[in-house]
C-alpha cells in the first residue's frame, strides 16, 4: 500500500503536503470522472484525491463514471476530469494533474476551501464590472512551469464571480483534440468563449482586461491606481539575481519588495535540468527556483504578475507605478533579465505556438512520443534543450551555424553519448507548414545545398536581449548590446540604481547572478543607511 501512495506522492511531499492542508478552511467537495479503468491517466488522478483526502478530511472525494447520472448532471464528458467545490463553483480540471499541474489542482482546493484569490484588488474590481458569462479554458501540460499562474488566474475569477465565470483547466497533450482545432503547441494558451486570446502567463490585471474585453491586453492599455507604498528597495525582476538581493536586503534590514511581471525564477524557470550551480550536482530549474523563493520569502515581499509600467525620480525618491499600485523607494535594483533572440526567418512568427517554441521545458511535452524536431543554436541553452528533448521521447536534432558547439564540454559529451544527430554549419532559412510547422529548409554552408527537413517542432534557443525597458525608462546608461553598465559594486550611472544578473551581460550563470545580487544589496544598503564601518564606500 505505501508503495503505491509512493509512487502516486512520495512520503517526504505527502509529509509537506499534510501542513499546507492544515490551511484549508472550509470542506471542499471534490469529484471525480473517470471512464474505463486500468488507464494511467485515470488511476493517478483518482489515486491523488485519494492521497489527498486522506492528508485531510476536509477534502470530500466523490467518484463517478462516464457514463453515470452524475456525469450528465454535471456536464463531463472526458475522462478523468476532476470537479472542485462543484455545487458553489464552475471549476474543472481535464486531464490527470501531473506535474506542474498537481500544485495547480492543490492550489485551486486551497483557495475553493477559503474563497481565495490570487487575484489584486484592482483586479477583482474590474472583474466584478463583468455582465456577462465567461468560460475560461486554460490549455497546460504538466512540464510547463508558467502553466499554475495562468490556470490560477482563471481559477480565481471562478472563485470571485461564481454566477458568471466558468474555469476549465484542460490537459493539452491527452486531449490533443484541442491542438487539432487550434492548432497550438504551445502552453499555457487561453481560449476565453470559444475566442482563442494567447499564451503565456498574464499579471492579474491584464488577465482580467481579457476575461472582460475578449481580446488579448497589453501593460500599455491597462491602467491601474492603487495604494502608495513606501518601502526602501524596490527590486524589479524575480531571477536568481533579484531574489538573491532580497534575500540580502531583508537581512541587512531593508524594507524590499521583488516585483515579478510573471512567474519568479527568470530563465532558471525554464531550464530543465541545472548542473553547474553549486551544492548541487544535478537539480531541476524549477526545484531551485524553489527553493531560493521559499528562502528570499523569509526576509521580503514577492510579487508576481506586478508589472512596472511607469517610473520616475523626485527629489531623491524613486516612484514606480505597478499595474497595481505606486512604490516610493530610496533605491532600485534591476535584475530584470534577458529574453530570448528571434532567429528571423520566414514562418517564425506565422509558427509561433504551432510548433516554433523558445521553450522546450514548456511546449517539448506535445513532442514526446518520438516526433522529429530540431533546437537551433551552439551553445548551452541549445544543448541543455535538446539533451531534454531527447529525454522525453522527441526525435531531436542539433542544428548549428558554425563547424563546432560553443556549449560546454559536458554537455557536448552528452549529446554525443546519446547519439543525438548535430547538423553543423547549418542554418534555416525557413519554417514551412500550413496549419502548424512540417518541415524546415535546411542550408549546408559549406556546400550550400538546400534540403527540406520534415519536422513539427523548431525549438529556438539562441541567446538572450537584455529586458531593459526598466532601464531606458530611467536613462540608464547602456553598452552597445543593450546591457546596463554597472561597475564591480553593481552600481549604474544613475544614483541608487543598482542591476545584478543577466541585465548586466556578462557570463550570464545562475551563480553570478546570485552574485551581482548580493552584492547589489549589500551596496545598497550601505549607501542607504551608510553604517559606520562603511561611512564612504
Ligand atoms: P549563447 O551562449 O549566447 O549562445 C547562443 C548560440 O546561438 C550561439 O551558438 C550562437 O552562434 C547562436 N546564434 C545566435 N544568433 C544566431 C542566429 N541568428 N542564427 C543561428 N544561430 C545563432 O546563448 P545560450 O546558450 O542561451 O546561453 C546564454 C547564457 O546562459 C550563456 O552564458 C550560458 O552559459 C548560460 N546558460 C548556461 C546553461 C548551463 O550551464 N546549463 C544553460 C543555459 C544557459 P555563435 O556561436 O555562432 O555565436
């Protein structure tokens, strides 16, 4: 028996799982439909209520099949589709809630159990100008780690405006119908009444702008007055950089705040397995993420889905407005990141999420089961991408424009274990499709020939633009690839301005980044309180 609870929750998550229960409120009612037994789908997913209810008695599981009274009451017609609080709220789950999508399927019973919300304040009163129903389906798969903010979103509003707003969280890859109809690969990907509105993880506010306008929203169309807050560091960006600086600023006894305009963690996020961050050999991107949230949670506040949209210098005082509210801070540091490089070729755009992807951790599930796709690129997000690729089941291939890898050694040796093909010297000079990718036009540099290369994914993974918006707001000074010039105390040419990580350029590690952090915090501090030792830095 406790082999099996193991296999479904192993001991040591049933154990933590057991205290976050602790925090439910009220009874949650959960149902669940299955059809045929014996499917793997069917049996983690009743298997994990079953856990579930037995961590906490508050959590009422009921069972059904397909082809009950039930099933018809309710409307469900996939199997296994879970139902929570369903007398009180419209909220489905369809598909088995692995993953990622187990602490979305935790998250949303917690806050069914107290009628919670991730949503702002600023959000929920936009919501409840809503007249008309709403069914949001939040499209996920459990490799995705933006997919539970986005489900989140949609889960909250269910919560806040039971009478008219409907969430449906399904699971993309076993019920690949959905990909058919719009033909998306890539996740998390919002339909909002039958009108496709786009991917990725929205801030709360934005979300809302679409749940009510039934079009995709921008920061720039959406404003937001909320409170003033006075704080003494406001750290814009939640990587390894920003997090590590509100460690160190909550610490030394700074009031901080990190701001995340998604999801915290930055590329670590999204970087399937990390093997060069000391203390530990081999650790998921999202697994350390984790644990640095957890441990900067301990000395400041984390807002994510708070996007800055607005910022300004009076009198030695910085005013930053949110898509939420206004900070007033003694000083700032950015650790805002970089995004990722488009390769710009014909049918890069017309492709993205119908198989062209900057995220293989995210939309690599849809290519599991030995589907051909290639990653471009030479160096270590490429190799990293296309070992995980492999890993998972997809038919990969290496494509890269010089004679060798810039990846690490490591990584290569891996590559070349695994005997994963790598076309070197090559470039594409197209993606091709009708509804979704099929193949790409390959060049040979050094013959020139041209193929045609049947494949349904491209996955591009070829460096990095700073994100420097926050910079050029301020009049930053920049280097000539965009990076803002700091000197070795991280300080940049404006007073009280620090940035730390990827921003920055440099080697771009998780490492430095958490150096530059500390150190910009450290700097910070003592030019903000400037304690005795340090009377002139
Ligand atoms: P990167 O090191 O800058 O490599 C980018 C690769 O893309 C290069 O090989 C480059 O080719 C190629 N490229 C650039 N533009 C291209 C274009 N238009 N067409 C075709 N190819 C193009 O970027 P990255 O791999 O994302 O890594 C960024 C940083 O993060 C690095 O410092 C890396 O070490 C770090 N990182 C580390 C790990 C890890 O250690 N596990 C994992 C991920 C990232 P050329 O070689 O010809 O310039």
């Amino acid at each position: 028996m406790e082999d099996k609870l193991d296999k479904i929750l192993p001991q040591e998550a049933r154990k933590v799982l057991r205290e976050t229960f602790k925090g439910l409120v009220g009874k949650v009612p959960v149902e669940v439909f299955t059809g045929k037994a014996g499917n793997q789908y069917t049996e983690v997913t009743t298997g994990l209520i079953r856990v579930f209810s037995e961590l906490n008695d508050k959590i009422e599981p009921k069972f059904h099949s397909l082809d009950s009274g039930k099933a018809k009451e309710r409307g469900v017609a996939k199997s296994p589709t879970v139902l929570i609080s369903p007398d009180k709220y419209n909220i489905r789950y369809v598909g088995a809630p692995l993953g990622e999508e187990t602490r979305t399927l935790i998250m949303a019973i917690l806050i069914a159990s107290s009628e919670g919300t991730i949503l702002s304040d600023q959000a929920l009163k936009r919501l409840f100008e809503l007249k008309e129903p709403r069914h949001i389906q939040v499209f996920v798969t459990p490799a995705c780690p933006y997919c539970p903010q986005q489900a989140m979103n949609a889960i909250s509003a269910a919560i806040a405006l039971p009478k008219l707003v409907t969430a449906e969280i399904v699971e993309m890859y076993e019920n690949r119908e959905y990909i058919d109809k719009h033909h998306i690969v890539t996740v998390p990907f919002t339909v909002i009444n039958g009108v496709p509105i786009g991917t990725g993880v929205k801030p709360a506010e934005l979300f809302i702008e679409e749940v009510i306008t039934l079009a995709p929203a921008d920061r720039l169309s959406v404003s937001v007055s909320g409170d003033i807050v006075d704080v003494d560091l406001v750290i814009v960006g939640g990587g390894p950089a920003g997090l590590t600086a509100g460690l160190y600023a909550g610490r030394s006894g700074l009031k901080s705040v990190v701001l995340e305009k998604a999801t915290v963690g930055g590329q670590v996020l999204i970087t399937p397995v990390v093997e060069n961050y000391p203390g530990f050999s081999q650790i998921g991107g999202r697994a350390l993420v984790d644990v640095m949230y957890q441990q900067a949670l301990q000395y400041t506040q984390i807002f994510e889905g708070e996007d800055v949209v607005d910022i300004h210098k009076d009198n030695d005082i910085f005013e930053l407005k949110t898509t939420r509210r206004t900070y007033k801070a003694k000083g700032i540091i950015i650790g805002t990141g970089a995004e990722h490089r488009e390769l710009k070729v014909t049918g890069e755009r017309t492709f993205y999420g119908k198989g062209v992807s900057y995220c293989a951790t995210c939309d690599g599930y849809f290519f599991k089961d030995g589907r051909k796709v290639i990653v471009i690129g030479g160096g270590n997000s490429a190799a990293t991408d296309t070992l995980y690729l492999h890993s998972i089941g997809a038919d990969v291939a290496l494509v890269h424009r010089r004679g060798a890898l810039r990846a690490e050694e490591a990584l290569q040796r891996s590559l070349r274990e695994r005997n994963i093909p790598v076309y070197l010297d090559s470039v594409v000079k197209e993606i091709n499709g009708k509804d979704a990718v099929s193949s790409v036009k390959l060049q040979n540099l050094r013959d020139n020939t041209v193929k045609e290369l049947p494949v349904e994914g491209v996955f591009i993974a070829i460096g990095y633009t700073p994100s420097n918006d926050i910079a050029k707001m301020l009049g930053l000074a920049l280097d000539k690839g965009g990076y803002i010039k700091v000197d070795g105390r991280q300080r940049t040419s404006m007073g009280m301005v620090y940035a730390a990580g990827d921003v920055t350029g440099g080697v771009k590690q998780i490492a430095t980044a958490v150096g530059q952090g500390s150190i910009a915090a450290i700097t910070a501090f003592e030019e903000l309180a400037t304690p005795y030792w340090k009377e002139k830095v």
